[in-house]
C-alpha cells in the first residue's frame, strides 16, 4: 500500500476509534455550544487565517 493510501486509512482507523466515544461526544457537545453562544469565526476571518497558513507554508 502506497503511503498516501495509509495515511488516508491510519486517519479512517483513528476516526473509527473516537467517533463513538464518550469524550468525543462532550466535545462535540461543547462546541456546538460555543457556537450557539454565538463564538464563531466568519467566512471573510476563515479565509485571511487560511491566506496568511498558506504564505508560511503551513
């Protein structure tokens, strides 16, 4: 298997093994929380942040 193949399956494989945890849940739980709350991030933030990654080559 090639590495690009096993780099998809090993993040498949650590998706598996978290989806259904309790932890996993309570995050997802808080987050979506923080977001009714109304912390959140607009588009326009989202693509500067994205820019600026990418011209540090991150």
């Amino acid at each position: 298997m090639p590495p690009s193949e096993r780099v998809v399956l090993s993040a498949y494989l650590r998706h598996l093994a978290r989806r259904d945890s309790a932890a996993n849940q309570q995050s997802l739980d808080a987050a979506a929380a923080r977001m009714e709350a109304g912390e959140k991030v607009s588009r326009a933030q989202l693509v500067r942040l994205h820019e600026s990654l990418k011209s540090e080559g991150v």
